[in-house]
C-alpha cells in the first residue's frame, strides 16, 4: 500500500511545458484575430472610398 503514496501522480515538468506550449498558441490566435479585423476595418474603408 506505500508504494501508492509514493507514486507521483503529476509530471510537473511536462505540465508546465504543455501549459506554456498552450499559452503561446492561445496568444497568436489572439494576435491573428486582431490583426484580422484590422485588416477588415481598413478593407471596408477602401471600399467605401472606392464608391464615392
């Protein structure tokens, strides 16, 4: 029954890079979203100009 306890139950090391790897893809989807609906603004104002 002690070698239950003793067990480790969490890989730290390799949560900590998974949580890290997530962090890093979540941010760039921010970023390309944003940039995304910049480019959107600047597009519709383009087109905008284009019909007066």
């Amino acid at each position: 029954m002690e070698t239950l306890i003793t067990l480790p139950w969490v890989d730290w090391g390799m949560g900590s890079v998974l949580i890290g790897v997530f962090a890093v893809v979540v941010f760039v989807m921010v970023f390309i979203v944003l940039g995304m609906m910049k480019s959107k603004k600047k597009a519709k104002k383009s087109e905008a100009e284009e019909t007066e």
